[in-house]
C-alpha cells in the first residue's frame, strides 16, 4: 500500500495534534515521489529541520542553482546537473501548492475531507492539474468548490487508451478550453444533451465513437456528441 493509500485511510480521524508526526511522513514521501516522478534527474534531499512547521511549502531563495523550501518542520535543497527550466520549477512549485492545500484540507473542521475529490485518483494528476491551472488547488475554498476538469480529462484518456471496442483499440482525444477569453478560437456552444467527460464514460464503450470534444467549466465540463 502506497503512502497516499494510508493517508486516505487515516483521513476520517485526523487531527493536527493526534495524526502529526505519521501524516507530516506520509505527506513527505508523497512530496519526494512526485518530484522523483517528474524530474527524474534531479535530487531531492532533506537537509535540515526549522524552528517552525508550517502547513504550507514556502520557498526560500537559494544561493546558487537549485531550489531551496520548507514543509512541515523540514528544509528541503533540490538540486540537479544543470539548471533548473522555469516549467520545472513551475512544476515543483505546483507539486508543492497541491500538497499543501490537500495538507490544510484535512485539518479543516468545515470540510468533509473524506468525501472531497481531492483525496482520490492519482496524485500525479493533481500535479498537472495544477500546472496547468493553478486556481482549482490555490486554496481550501477553490479546492471544495471548483472542478478539476483536467484531471477528469487525465483519467478519461487513461482508461480509454486500456480500452478496446470490437476488438480495435479506442482512440480518443480532448481539447482543453482555458479560463481566459481567446481572440482567436470561439468556445463551442453546449449541446442540450451533452454528456459529462468523466470516467462514467469508460463503463459504456459504445459511447466512444461518438465522442468529439470537451469543453472547461464555463459549458459545465460536458462533451459534445454527434452521429
């Protein structure tokens, strides 16, 4: 059983005082996985404690290339063979947001933690989900009432490409509409009987051939059909 395995079990009786010491380790692996995941060159290493833990990953200027950040009562230097890209350090950075407000989450007494989206799928998801749109992981408050389409869309593909229909492999494909109008590209009016891109559509593979696209939460995350 993976370390997110185990923070999903001990999510129903969490609490700051009583769950620290083992939810702050489990949270820790779950950070040095997904930068392992995603920058696999690069190494991660604890290199000291700090006088105050905090819930949040703060980042801290670092003398030379690298990156420096505490979390949880931890400093951490993650450091590679050469520099840093700003998507990498973009995509440290989104590990990081999503973690920490995942963290927050589970010591908030208004929040069913347990039954929040959050908590299930594929860390690594949330990790690009983030990255590509930081506002639905920026805050508790976002994190309970935004969707995560795109992690929809990542789990959606990822069924469909397992899956076949009669006997052929299913190939599919979704286009992500971004939050900021385009002067380019007019968003797709909705269909009245669109249908919601989630993983319901991997139970019935005849919907496959009739799927055309997806569009963000402003068109309520549906899918075209047609045919």
């Amino acid at each position: 059983m993976g370390p997110s395995q185990h923070l999903n079990r001990m999510i129903p009786s969490a609490s700051r005082k009583s769950g620290g010491p083992i939810l702050d380790e489990l949270n820790q692996q779950l950070l040095q996985r997904g930068v392992k995941y995603f920058l696999p060159t690069s190494h991660l290493e604890m290199v000291g404690r700090v006088p105050e833990s905090t819930p949040e990953v703060v980042f801290r200027a670092a003398p030379q290339s690298g990156l420096i950040f505490e979390w949880l009562g931890s400093r951490y230097a993650l450091t590679n063979h050469r520099d840093f890209s700003d998507h990498e350090q973009r995509m440290v950075r989104s590990i990081g947001r999503f973690l920490s407000t995942r963290y927050a989450l589970l010591f908030d007494s208004e929040t069913t933690a347990g039954n929040m989206p959050i908590f299930g799928g594929l860390a690594e998801d949330r990790y690009v989900s983030t990255f590509l749109d930081g506002r639905v992981f920026g805050d508790i408050r976002s994190a309970t009432t935004l969707p995560d389409r795109i992690s929809e869309a990542i789990e959606v593909l990822r069924i469909s490409a397992l899956s076949s229909y009669e006997g052929k492999r299913i190939s599919t494909g979704a286009l992500l509409f971004g939050t900021l109008p385009d002067a380019c590209h007019k968003l797709p009016s909705r269909p009245s009987d669109a249908l919601q891109y989630s993983s319901e559509l991997t139970s019935n593979s005849q919907l496959s051939s009739h799927l055309r696209w997806i569009t963000d939460d402003r068109t309520g995350g549906r899918k075209g059909r047609h045919g």
